[in-house]
C-alpha cells in the first residue's frame, strides 16, 4: 500500500483529491484505486439530483447539502453538468450558501469533465462516486442535467434520483422524455412560490397516472431551495425511500442490475481499446477509406477489425 | 441474389419496407441487405432536422419534402423522435399536408423504434438511411428530437443538419447543450409570426459569436412552415450546403469521419455481442453477484469477461 492511499484512508482530503483525479483520468494506477477502494464502498446513500437547465436543481443541491450537515452526515457532492455553478467555479461572489459549503469541512465537491465519446462519462462517475464512498461520506449528491444517454444512465446508478422541475418554464415537462421521469424516484417542484407552480403540479400528477399499474408513484414536494423552504421535508423523503428500498428487497435487485449494466459496459470498452491497440493506423485507415468510397458497410469492416482482436475469423 | 431483392432493386416499394423491417431489427439477413446494398448508396442528400418537442420540426421536414417533390425530387423520411407526428401514426385526421406526403408514391415515410440500449439507435438508423439511399432517393429527411448522445450522433450523420427553433419557448436556447448547436449548419427560427421571433434571432446570433474564430458561422433563417412561408428558402440553404461541402473538401473529410466513427462503433456492439455469446448466464450472474456485494469492482469483473473472449489474460 502506497503513501498516498495510506493518507487516503486516515481522510485527508488533499489524498482524495489525487486518488480521483487519477481516477478520472483512468490510468491504470487510477483503475488500482478503485479496485484496492471498491470494496469499502457501497455505505453511501447516493442521490441524484436531476432537472434542465434553469430549473435551480444546484440551488437544491447545495441545500440540500447544508440540509444534510445539519443532521451531523458528512457530504459528498459529484457536479456533472458543465453549466453547473459547482462547475463553474462560481462559488465564490454572490453565491453565499454554497461559499459556505465549499469552506464546510464535512463538504466535499467534486466537479466532472467528461470522459471520451466512446467510453462515456457514466463509467467515469461511478468510480468517482465509487471512491467518494470509500471514503466515508454519508451522503453523495450527483448533479447531472436530465437530457441524453449518459445522464439517464448516471441518475439510474444513485440509489435515490431526484427531479427538479420549474414552474417558470411550462415547456419543462414536454421536455423530459420519457425515460428521465420513469428513473424519478422523487419529483420535486421548486420555486413553488412562482405563478403556475399549481398547474406544475397538476401537470405532474396527471404525468404520472399514465404510469403503468402498480407501478411505484413518487412523490411530489415543493420547495424553495434559495430560502430553505421544503427541503427539509425533501431530505426526509430521500432518507424514507432508502428505508422503502431497503425494505422491498428493492436495493438489492438494484445494485445487481446495476452491476451487470457497469460490468457489460466497461467490458465494451476494454474491447474497443484492444481494437485500437491491435489494429495499426494504416490499417484502420484503409478500412475507413473503403467505408467513405462505399466499397465496404461499415458493419463488414467492424467484423474485420474485431476478428483480428478475437484471433478468429467471425465467419468461420 | 433473392427475389426481393431483385423486386428491391426494380424500385418496389413493399420490397423496400420488408428490407428495412428486417435491417432494423439487425438480423443476418437484414445486415446481408446493407452489405449488399451499400456500394449503392452515398448518392443520396441526407438532410437532419432537429429540434425540441413543440419546435415544430415536423411540419418543417413535411413542408421541405412537399417542397423537394415539387423540385421533381424522390423524399425519403426517416422519423426517429418517437413524439413525431409521422411515427405516432397522425398522418390522417386534421394534418391535411402530411395526409397528401403520405399518399404521394414520390414520398417514403418511415418510422423508427429504438434499438437495444447499449447497442444505440444509431446504428440502426444508419443502416436504414443507407438502405433507402440505396433505393434511390435524392433527399432523406431524419427528424430527430435535439438532446443526448444518440440524437447528436444521428444528427451529425446527415450530410446537413438543421436545427429548428421556436420562440414560443425562450427556454429552448438554454436547453439546447453545446452539443447540438455546434453541429448545426442551418438554424431555423419556426413560427416566425409568433412574437419573440426578433429576439429568438439576436439570441441565436449572440450565441454563434461564441463559436471559435474562423469556424462557419450557420445562417439563421426564418419559417412559417405550416403555411409553407420561407420552406424553399431554407431548401435552398440546404442545397446550397451541400454544394459548399463539395467545393470545400469538407464532405470527403466528413465521409471519413462518419466512416470511422461508425466502424468502431459497430466494432463494439460485435464483441459486446460476442462476450455475451462467449460468458455461461451462471459465470456473468457470479460476477455481478461479486460486484453488487462489492467484493470486486465493475472493472476488474469486466476485464475476466473480455479475457475469457480474448484467449489471453490482459494481465499477464
């Protein structure tokens, strides 16, 4: 065991810090970490907090945060969207409360760039989530913006995924396609003192009926993150639903499907980067100017490459 | 060669839809079609028109392919937005002009579910765009809804992509990410009666001096589409992007990258597929078994399953 990873587990921050930007990286002494940190993972409940741009889901995070120290848990916060003040580095200036957490020393914040096109920035979260935990953090925060594959796929992986919604913007609802509101395990409805933030809610219910029967309705709270309002009763509802999940038998099934789903996903990409270790540039590079002329389907060409990875021709 | 291909090859229309039926549901001889086929295409203007729900992007692509037809033009449509008024079977009833595209033999409309998750739709929606380009069209309009990854990446197939804009939705600009604006080459401003319109414009050209020095400045332009106001004007635009990528270069350079990028990721969904053929359900149920009780992590998991497919361990 290393110096840095000995720091590590007596809690210094400046050693996590290093441990997840190798992480991140994903070198293989960052790959290390994560199987030597696994292990002691899987303690944390992690929460996605979810919801479009505008909607104050970072303004919930980080009262929900506050929230969470108050109640003695020590807090992890994971920022994946780029337009994230967590990301930003706007923490400082007019931000006060999330100032406060940044300087909080049961706080600690983490924002993520992403991971290569191919491989997905998913991957990349769970080990960063995956090391947080190890860590000892009670509580790990993950916000992502509720549009596209990777973050459908990274709020799936919390435990708890909540969605923030804004009455300010009614096209919010029409936005989220189906698949970010069947992941919810909370609908939250935030700036409830705005116009309209009713008729949200009536949206919402009405949203929801169409799920299919006997199918888990989640609940829908208003808050008003920038003053506190409701999030203490958000914080109760996220704690209960671990209770629930771990009552039904649910948080089990979950972290198998979860799991299979992680081991299948980087197993693709170890291939994918056999591919391009085995495959020289010049040839690759025939094979795709025979695609670009039309010569070759881009399907038969992948069937080449992938038999000289596999040692044995696909069509025997 | 079989009969319906040969009926294919005649311009048969049924033969048509029974080979995209079988090549989008990836079977053997459905991926027999496209290699076959493919030599066949690359003629074909491939045209994306993406936009949020509510954007009004299908009465966009309607009016276009009504336009093209008056050109004398063949119009396929492959609609992939799964609200889209061509896949929700919406054609009949009040939606005259799209009732008329659907019963003009010189129009192909074709509706698509998505395919398995980790695979993506994109391929799919690849291979169904080469089949029909194959079968002749001159113009093949994809209608796609403006978020994630696979939307992106069928978007940046097309050889033009539109992105359409509305300014009943000052939202839309926010929710738009940096990823679909950059690969735009035309923007739309729908619904330019609507009040906003001027401001939906300065917003979208505010937004384009954001773009790196040097780099192409898409035009902005302006349409009513449902009374058919500015549509030839926009088809002119896309014609004339076409005819700038040919003078430029740029479409041989985009033919390579689309080449590539498709090549290695069908190489993926190939030996994804294979680990799946190549691991007994109680080996991968063990190991999921070993990661959700966090003995072992995702990665380490996953690289025993692509050892077992490679032959060789990756740690020697």
């Amino acid at each position: 065991m290393n110096e840095l990873l000995e720091r590590f587990l007596q809690g210094d921050r400046r050693a996590l810090a290093r441990v997840l930007t190798r992480v991140e990286n994903d070198t293989e002494e960052g790959r290390e970490y994560v199987r030597l940190l696994y292990p002691r993972s899987g303690r944390a409940h992690t929460v996605g907090i979810t919801g479009s741009a505008g909607s104050g889901k970072s303004t919930v995070t980080g009262a929900l945060a506050a929230e969470w120290r108050r109640r003695g848990k020590q807090v992890g916060i994971v920022a994946v969207d780029p337009s994230s003040p967590f990301t930003q580095g706007a923490l400082l200036g007019d931000r006060i409360r999330m100032h406060d957490l940044a300087l909080d020393p049961g706080v600690y914040i983490r924002s993520m760039a992403s991971r290569g096109a191919l491989g997905g920035l998913a991957p990349a979260v769970n080990d960063v989530v995956a090391v947080m935990d190890a860590f000892g953090f009670d509580v790990i925060l993950i916000e992502t913006v509720g549009a596209g594959q990777d973050e459908v796929e990274i709020a799936g992986t919390a435990l708890t995924t909540v969605l923030v919604n804004n009455p300010g913007t009614g096209d919010d609802i029409q936005a989220m396609k189906a698949g970010i509101i069947e992941i919810a395990d909370i609908l939250v409805v935030n700036k409830a003192d705005l116009p309209g933030a009713d008729t949200l809610v009536s949206q919402l219910q009405a949203l929801l009926t169409l799920a299919p029967a006997g199918a888990r309705r989640p609940p829908i709270l208003r808050t008003i993150a920038i003053t506190g309002e409701g999030i203490a009763a958000l914080a109760d509802a996220i704690e209960a639903h671990r209770v629930e999940l771990e009552r039904s038998g649910e948080l089990e099934r979950q972290r198998y499907d979860d799991a299979r789903h992680q081991i299948l996903a980087q197993a693709q990409a170890i291939l994918l980067e056999r591919i391009r270790a085995a495959t020289p540039a010049d040839e690759l590079d025939a094979l795709v100017a025979r695609v670009a002329a039309r010569e070759l389907d881009p399907h038969t060409a992948a069937e080449e490459l992938a038999s000289a990875v596999l040692g044995t021709p696909l069509h025997p």
